[in-house]
C-alpha cells in the first residue's frame, strides 16, 4: 500500500504514514504491537538515593486515629471530658494527646484529615515514616499543650497543628529552592491555600485554638530544614 499524508491533531504537523494491510475481506493482517508490561515495585537498594515504593502506614495510622476520635465524639462511646482539653488537665495530661486525634465537626475533621493524607504520604514518600509521626505528634500535641498553658480555661481538640507542621515540612526544600533561584515544579499556592484552610479553621469551630495551628507550623519549619538538609541529592 501506498503511504498518505495525514496531520498530528495536537501540534498540526504534517506526518507521513502508510495505510495497514488488509486481506481480501477488509481484515488487518499486520501483528499488532505488545502493550507494554508495567514495570516492578522498585526495590530498596536497587537506585541508590532513591527510597523504594512503600504504603504511607504512619499517614493511614494517622487518618485513621483521627477517625476514631471522630466516632468516639459522636456516638458517646467515651466521655467527651476524657477526650479533650476542658479546662485546666491538672493530673490528666494525657488528655493533650487525645485531644489531637478528637474532632467534634465533620468539616474540621475533613480538613485537618485530608491534609493530614496529602503532605503525610508526599512527606512519607520522601523520607519514610518516622520524620511524619514525629512531626505530626510534636506540632499536634505540642499545640494542644501550649493551649492548655497559656488560657486560664483553655478549650481545644483537633490536629490543626499536627496537619500545619506537615505542610511547612513538606514546604520547606521547594522554599530553599526558590530562595536559590531554581525551578520548582510543586504547586506552592495550591498548598497555600490548603494550610490557609487550615489554619483559619478556629473561624469555624471555636474549639480549635489558634495558637494549636502557629505551634505547628513552628514546629514543620524548625523540623523541615534540617530534614531537607540531610536529604540526599
């Protein structure tokens, strides 16, 4: 068969082709191509400097710890004074921990979780599980005992903080980049407006506190350098 003209619908290039084969009832008679197989989970060890394709479990751990304190909240399985910072936690200081994983509002909980899952799994991927739970519990927990010390009759819950020091984190290499004049191809607005979201949070639920959420983001930027330092080229 002869070849024919046809044009590239993308960029309207002028291409040259050639008809396919066909047998006297119209049927193709040329082998057609082998998809490609897809390629393996990469191994540990295999690209050095390259972390091998895991599951986030701290990130799933995380979620899914905000979504039992969530039910817990709401069915009344467990008191709601056992859970949050009511007031003063004279000898109950454990409740600063629950607090963090306890959400009394769907859009709170969507919010705080979500981000969680995002920056949680791009931070995970990055530089494993340990640096997320670390970051997660130091900017949660951390803000909902700053809380509790500095009001005289502090009410707070929720991991505002937590999902703050995951974004400045996750933040922290692209704004190193940027301050040296290279390309970064992250969506730096878009997770702009994901930890505005977040932080403006105490708007819509005066349980959530606000220094919970600039705790956090201290505590992303202070464990998000050094992080980007050590990390390999």
């Amino acid at each position: 068969m002869s070849p024919y003209i046809t044009e590239c619908p993308y960029c309207g290039n002028r291409l040259r082709k050639r008809a396919p084969k066909l047998d006297r009832e119209g049927r193709v008679t040329e082998r057609r191509l082998r998809a490609p197989t897809p390629l393996p989970r990469l191994r540990r060890g295999e690209i050095p400097g390259i972390r091998p394709d895991n599951r986030p479990y701290a990130t799933l751990l995380l979620v899914v710890a905000g979504m039992v304190g969530a039910l817990l909240w709401r069915t009344g399985v467990v008191h709601k004074g056992t859970l949050v910072i009511y007031g003063k936690p004279t000898g109950h200081w454990w409740h600063v921990a629950t607090a963090a994983f306890t959400y009394d509002n769907a859009g709170l909980a969507f919010a705080v979780l979500g981000t969680t899952a995002i920056f949680g799994w791009l931070l995970e991927r990055r530089h494993g599980p340990v640096p997320v739970l670390v970051l997660f519990l130091c900017g949660a927990i951390g803000g909902i005992a700053v809380t509790a010390i500095a009001y005289p009759f502090p009410v707070a819950l929720g991991g505002t903080g937590g999902a703050m020091a995951l974004v400045c984190a996750w933040a922290v290499p692209h704004l190193l980049a940027l301050r040296a004049g290279e390309e970064v191809e992250a969506d730096l607005i878009g997770a702009a407006v994901i930890a505005a979201v977040v932080a403006l949070m105490p708007i819509a639920d005066t349980n959530v506190s606000w220094l919970s959420g600039g705790v956090g983001a201290a505590v992303g930027l202070a464990l998000g350098l050094p992080l980007a330092l050590a990390r390999p080229a």
